[in-house]
C-alpha cells in the first residue's frame, strides 16, 4: 500500500522511526502474542512519487493495514484482479444459501447491504432524525460522499465506520465544538478521518503501536495535508492544544489530562489485546472522559 504524504511529514516520520518512541522496550507490555507476530511482517519504505512532487510512504502488513485505495484508474486497474477474486467468493457463497425452500439471504451480507439495511432499521426506530449533520445514510451515499472528499474508494472498514459514526450522532456521542475525541487503536485512521471531516473543528487524539501510527499519520496527512499533528516523539515540543491530530504510543498515555476528553473509542483492537492492557484502557476512559462523556467499544466480529 502507497500513500503520497509531503515531503516535510515524510521527514518528521523517519525522525519518529529512529527515535526512542518507536523502540519496543518503550511499550513492549502493550504488544499481545498476536502483535508480537504482526510487527515481524510489517515493512516500511519512504521514496520519491514521481507522478508528483511528493514522497510516497510505502507500507506492508497483514494486520491493522485497511487503507481505502485510490479512486484513480491506475489504481482501479491495479484491484481488478481482487475484485473478481472477491466475486468468485461471494458467488460460492449466495450458491451455498440455496435450500430446498429458495434462495434466503445469508447472515454474512456484504458490509454495503449490511448498511443498509441498518440504516433502514435506524429510520423504523425513529433515530435518523436525530443525525441532523449530513452523514450519508445508503452506501451508495456513502460511495459516492467519501471519494469526492477523499480522493478513495470505500472499503468494508471505512463502510463500518460510516456506521459507527451515525450511531454515534444518534446517541448524542459527539463533542460539542473544539471537543476532544480519543481513539485507541486507529489502525489506518479511517473512523478518525470521517470525525475530522464532517467535524473539522474536533481534535482527536489517537493511541496505538508506533508500527501502526506510521501508517495512520501518513493516511491522515494525504488526506488532510493542511492539517497540524504531533508525533510520539514530538510531545513536548507540539503545542499538545492546538494541533488537529495528536498521537501517543501506549507508555504516553498520562499526557492526556484528565476529564478532557468528550468522546473515547475503541474499535476492533481489544480483541487483540490480553485482559490487562484492557483493563489499563478502561481506567484511561474513566480519567480522561468529561462528565456525560460517551465511550464506544466495539469488538464483536460476528
């Protein structure tokens, strides 16, 4: 996966790989059995992309990698061979669904159809009039809205987001303006750049494993260049208030004050965690979250 990031950030992020804010002895406690073998696969490489006067950040891993592509026609070209690979499968499987009855619906539907229909029960339940911001409520709103804005396609994580952030709304989750969102374990960033773009005024503060950040900074940087944000091993000299995005590694934790955070989330990284740097995280919402703050936590697979 390729990201076009400035050549100033790519800079600043080779300055954080070679700082002791990346070294695992800093969070080795925050690494499960499961991210103790992902880190091993993840490789990193900063060049020059010679389509533009930019570099070009160059990431591969197995895990927590869920980047949307490009909406451009090399790119398209380039996930033509995914995409019937992905077909074939979907096929077998509405094929397995035949039974003697007809065909039926299988419960894994495609994250698209999911959305839909979840927002087809929000409207039945009377919540969509509570989401007055504009979110798109189809997935072909959803398909069209986020490549006009961000120059990619949606994938299943950036359409789960989608969902995630209307529920949210729904139940009055979102900070007011200037409010602060705290999200542990980002990944590539695709929840936290549906928040910064319909909510431009929020910061949010994301903590994750420096192999990870790597990534989440440079999708959040192509995504909103003009954007500020502090790297791990730029804490004490960013001015922690101000900038749009602020990343920690999990030993950095006690920068965030107290009672300042609106909103707090987690999103499929628990999971992958052993029960004590759980219960360190919950004792962290706990902290920082704001009287009448909300948290989600999301962790269910199936």
């Amino acid at each position: 996966m390729q990201l076009s990031i400035s050549e100033e950030l790519a800079s600043r992020i080779l300055r954080f790989q070679d700082s002791p804010q990346f070294s695992l002895e800093t969070a080795e406690d925050a690494y499960s059995p499961y991210w103790l073998h992902h880190r091993e696969q993840i490789r990193t490489s900063i060049g020059q992309d010679r389509r533009r006067d930019e570099a070009l950040l160059d990431v591969e891993g197995d895990s927590g990698f869920y980047v949307p592509r490009s909406s451009s026609t090399r790119d398209r070209l380039g996930g033509a061979r995914r995409f019937v690979s992905r077909l074939r499968s979907a096929t077998k499987s509405w094929a397995i669904q035949i039974s003697p009855e007809g065909p039926y619906e299988p419960i894994n539907v495609p994250f698209a159809r999911a959305f839909d229909i979840c927002q087809e029960h929000m409207e039945r339940q009377g919540h969509l009039d509570q989401t007055s911001i504009g979110l798109p409520a189809t997935s072909k709103g959803v398909a069209t809205e986020f490549t006009e804005w961000s120059g990619r396609v949606p994938n299943d994580h950036v359409m789960l987001a989608y969902h995630l952030l209307r529920l949210t709304c729904c139940f009055g989750g979102l900070p007011g303006p200037n409010g602060t969102v705290l999200e542990v374990g980002a990944g590539s960033g695709n929840l936290a750049s549906l928040i910064k773009h319909y909510f431009p005024a929020k910061r949010i503060v994301i903590v994750d494993l420096p192999e990870t950040i790597q990534l989440s900074v440079g999708y959040l940087g192509s995504v909103f260049p003009e954007a500020s944000c502090v790297l791990p091993n730029e804490v004490d000299s960013g001015d922690l208030d101000q900038c749009d995005f602020l990343f920690l590694t999990p030993d950095q934790i006690q920068f965030i004050p107290d009672e300042s955070v609106a909103l707090s989330i987690n999103m499929h990284s628990f999971q992958e965690m052993t029960a004590e740097p759980i219960a360190t995280y919950f004792e962290l919402f706990e902290r920082v979250l704001t009287r009448g703050g909300h948290s989600l936590v999301v962790n269910r697979v199936e």
